[in-house]
C-alpha cells in the first residue's frame, strides 16, 4: 500500500468522506467498494469499535464504527451512513461513515505534517492533512485503522 503522505514522487487519487463534522480521506487504490449502512450482528467480546460483522456476498466482513476507532465517540448508524469497504494487504474490513464527499487528486508536496501536539496517538491514525478549500481533510493510515488481529481476509474478498 502507498503511503499517500510519504509518496514524493506523483499524485494519487483519494476519497474523502465525512465522519462528524471532520473530513477524512484514503487511497482510492484501497477501496474495495462504498455501501449503504447494513446493521451489523454483533460479536461477543469485541472492541468497542467493532461494530460487529456483515454477511457481503456469502463472506464474513467486520465492520467498524470509524468515529470510535479515533476515538470521536462511537456513532448511531442510520440508512444515511455509508459503509467503505478497504483491503489492506490480505485483510479486509467495512468503516462506518457518515457520509462521502469527494474524488480528489492528492499532490503529495500540498500534505502537511500532523503538528507534533504532545501525542503519537495522532500520527499513528492520520499520516497528514491536506489543505483544500478552505479546509483540512485528515489522510488516514489504513493499516492502523484496521488491525491485523481484527480482520481475516475471507477467500471470496480477498481475489
């Protein structure tokens, strides 16, 4: 996976998307599939931000409630939230969004770095933030969002 942050060398394409009143974006290339919200079955003993799991064309894929995993407080799912379907590398999950909001270009030189604000909780989410319009949109680390123990790639996704 590119780290949209650290790639120096050409534009990338990302979509932003709207969790609270924050904007938030991710490779487009890891980007699997956008869905409307479908409730999700629970798990026992889950993390707090796993919303639980979905049955997505007879394999099994967990959901997360994105605003909870960054710590945002965790969300109401209606029909008017949005489910993103990501893979990184082998593991494949469903993020919990309030709404999409734009295809854009990301020219890595226009990334600014996270201000260093006392804490590596920050960074360890958000690898940057784009200025665009007037405002900031946070560029999510995908692969620290999802965690590995959470998530095994079903056969049927992961092709």
């Amino acid at each position: 996976m590119i780290n949209i942050a650290r790639n120096t060398t050409r534009a990338s394409e990302v979509i932003s998307f709207c969790v609270g009143e924050q904007e938030f974006c991710v490779d487009i290339m890891s980007v699997r599939e956008i869905r409307g919200w479908t409730p999700a079955m629970p798990m026992p003993q889950a993390p707090s931000y796993l919303l639980g799991v979905i049955d997505l064309r007879g394999a099994v894929l967990p959901i997360l409630d994105l605003s909870e995993r960054l710590g945002l407080g965790s969300s109401k799912p209606t029909k008017n939230n949005v489910i993103i379907v990501v893979q990184i590398g082998s593991l494949v999950a469903g993020l919990l969004v309030d709404g999409m909001r734009d295809i854009l270009t990301l020219v890595p030189d226009t990334v600014q770095a996270v201000p260093d604000i006392g804490t590596d909780d920050v960074r360890r989410f958000v690898s940057g933030l784009l200025p665009m319009e007037g405002r900031l949109i946070s560029v999510i680390e995908l692969d620290q969002i999802v965690p590995r123990e959470a998530t095994a790639a079903p056969e049927s996704l992961a092709a």
